[in-house]
C-alpha cells in the first residue's frame, strides 16, 4: 500500500469518528422542537460562519457530501 493512500485512509478515517461522535452528541443532546445551539463552521468560500449570524434572517441549511472530493 502507498504512503499516500495510507495517508487517506487515516484521514478518512478520523473523519468519520469525528462527523459520527459529533452527531450522536447533538442527537443525544437535543430534542424534537429545541432550538439549535450556536456553533460556527468553515464554508467553501474560505469563511467562518456562525448559526447566531442567520438567526431571526434568513434560513440555514447545512448539507453534508460524505463522498465529496474523493474521486470515488
């Protein structure tokens, strides 16, 4: 196996504990009908963005392409 595809797969790995242990925090932590904690991310355009910037403005999505940028 080549450095680089061990590299990827330690990288794709840690990405998934991470995505899986921070949904299973938010779904434990929240009920039907509460309101969503502030939390900030990083966009693709190269800014942070934080959920209190939109509220009471404009709607928020947040989508997730666990396959995005891949190649497979």
């Amino acid at each position: 196996m080549s450095v680089s595809l061990t590299k990827a797969i330690r990288v794709l790995a840690m990405m998934v504990v991470f995505a899986l242990s921070f949904t299973t925090q938010i779904a434990s932590a929240l009920e039907v009908g509460d309101q969503a904690p502030d939390f900030s991310l990083h966009a693709s355009d190269g800014n942070t963005y934080t959920l209190s910037q939109f509220k009471g403005k404009e709607p928020v999505v947040i989508a997730f392409f666990p396959k995005a940028f891949t190649g497979g």
